[in-house]
C-alpha cells in the first residue's frame, strides 16, 4: 500500500467531506466513515471535531433523518465521551 502524503488541512477538509457525503445520504460507507472517524478522530483539530458533533446532533434532532441512526449516534457519543 502507498503512503499518501498531505497537509494536515487536506486532511480534516477529506474528513469533513466524507462526513458529509455519508450523513446526508443512505449508503454503504456510512458504517466504513464513522470507524475512520473514530480511528482518526485525535488527529482533527478541536473545531473539525465540534463541527462534526454538531451536524450528527442536528441530524438525530431531525424528524427527517433516519439513515443509519445507531451508526450516527454512535459516533457522536464516542466523540462525547472523549470530552470528559
């Protein structure tokens, strides 16, 4: 396997991405992000991280969202957890 080499920058901006792609949408990555997220997550800034709570905390709120809840809520309690 290659070594990708990129700034860390491109990196929150590719998790951010991929985040967002797989929250709005049924898919089969969204178990596949969240585990990277999760491997990955001391490795984004404080505010990348905000970011993300934030959107799963607006999406679980939503009438709308039902896609993947337990994966989705799973994210965002282990990211609370790490608060504490």
């Amino acid at each position: 396997m290659a070594l990708i080499i990129m700034s860390h920058a491109e990196f929150e901006i590719l998790c951010i991405n991929s985040f967002r792609y797989a929250i709005s949408r049924k898919t089969y990555t969204v178990q596949e992000t969240c585990q990277i997220l999760k491997n990955h997550i001391h490795k984004l800034s404080i505010k990348t991280v905000g970011l993300i709570k934030t959107e799963i905390q607006k999406a679980l709120e939503s009438e709308r969202f039902v896609y993947d809840r337990k994966e989705w809520q799973n994210l965002f309690d282990f990211i609370v957890s790490r608060e504490t």
